[in-house]
C-alpha cells in the first residue's frame, strides 16, 4: 500500500473511531436511570471536603437529590450527549422545590450551577425520553416517593454517629422501598467508612423503581460496617 493509501486508511479508522465514540455517547440507547440521594452529613464529613450551605440556610436533615443519570446495560454510562441550552426559566415553577430537595453543597456555594452540570452531563443523555423540564420533574417526584431516611429510621438505623452494618442499611432500604439500592461510601478523616450515596434504579421513562439488574463500574465498596453520621 502506498503512502498515499496508509494515510487515507489512517484518517479513516480515526473518522471511524470517532463515529463509533459518538454513538456510544449519544444516550439514545439508555437502559435505565439510576436516581440518586446524598446524606448531607457525610458529604460534609468526607475527608478532604468542605461544604457550604446554600444561602437559605442550612437545610433539614434529610437525604437530598445527588442526581438522575442514565445508564447502559452494560453498566457503564453515556454523558454530554448535547449542546442544548439549559433553560433556568423554564424550571422557574419548580424553583422552590429543586432549592429545598436538589441544593449543591460544594464550596464556594454554585447554587444554580449544579443543576445546569446536571442537566449538560447527564440529563442530555436522555433527552429522547424527558426534556429539560421532565427530567427535573422526575426527579423531584422519585424524591418524594423514596423517603431513604425514613425506611432506615424504621429500621432503627438513626443518623448518631455509630456503626451499622452495610446488610441491615441495605435491607432496611429495601424493605422500606419496595427495592433493593445500590449503596455508596465515603470516609472521614478517621478514615471510617460511612454512608454517603443510596441509588435506586428507574426504568428509562423516569417514572418507575426496578430493581437494579448491575452495580455501576467504577464505583467504590462500602465496608461491612459503615457509619451513620450525625446531621
């Protein structure tokens, strides 16, 4: 093959490649959502972290809304899958809603920022199926169907600082849900492992529990014994 022909052959692959990369992240071919909750408590605790409460105050102690991300069934995820303007106007009626249930604790405080990260990397992703503003009414109503804190609380697992093991934390979302989560772990300072991130899987119209057919890739183990700190 000639010189000609080997680059010809190479900006092919690379076009190929490319095509190949976009279709893969296009969110189209989505199977399913994991919607996902943070305990404020750890987040705040975690090592090397500080947080920042939004400018109306520091909020109750609840689990809040972390995200709403499609996934692959094959465990791994589509992200930025379009340049479509995010809208804050259109999400005006909710407003309040999202600020009490999907608040952004990072330093310095980004407010509105976190939900236009949210709706840019993943809710572009499944624009096929929700646009801007079902993909946050979804998760507002996921949020008010899956009360975390009070399936664990029924269970006697409290936000006080002590250890539970990750069995009973499972079970009792379980039990309290309807389905069993996928469960995620930061560390404090100690090093402790502690409960920070509880997902529960949805079916591609946002509307729906199921239970979670895989365990995402990439993600962390939690400990046989996690904490529960205080709020």
């Amino acid at each position: 093959m000639g010189k000609w022909g080997s680059s010809l052959l190479i900006k092919f692959s690379v076009i190929l490649s490319l095509s190949v990369v976009a279709l893969a992240n296009n969110g189209n071919n989505f199977h399913l959502f994991y919607f996902v909750q943070q305990w404020l408590g750890s987040y705040c605790d975690q090592n090397g972290e500080r947080c920042c409460y939004p400018p109306t105050g520091k909020p109750g102690p609840e689990f809040s809304i972390y995200g709403l991300w499609p996934y692959f069934n094959d465990g791994s995820f589509p992200y930025n899958c379009g340049s479509d303007n995010f809208d804050e106007a259109l999400l005006k009626p909710m407003q309040d809603s999202l600020r009490k249930e999907w608040p952004s604790f990072t330093c310095p405080q980004i407010g509105r920022k976190f939900w236009v990260h949210e709706w840019n990397k993943h809710g572009t992703c499944s624009k096929s199926v929700l646009g801007e503003v079902a993909y946050f009414k979804a998760a507002l109503a996921l949020k008010n169907r899956v009360n975390i804190l009070g399936a664990l609380t029924s269970a006697g697992i409290r936000p006080n600082n002590q250890l539970y093991s990750l069995k009973s934390v499972k079970q009792a979302i379980a039990r309290g849900t309807g389905f069993h989560p996928w469960v995620v772990c930061n560390r404090n300072s100690q090093g402790t492992s502690q409960i920070w991130q509880v997902a529960m899987c949805v079916d591609r119209t946002g509307t729906r529990l199921i239970n979670c057919p895989f365990v995402p890739k990439g993600q962390g183990d939690c400990e046989s014994r996690i904490k529960f700190p205080s709020y």
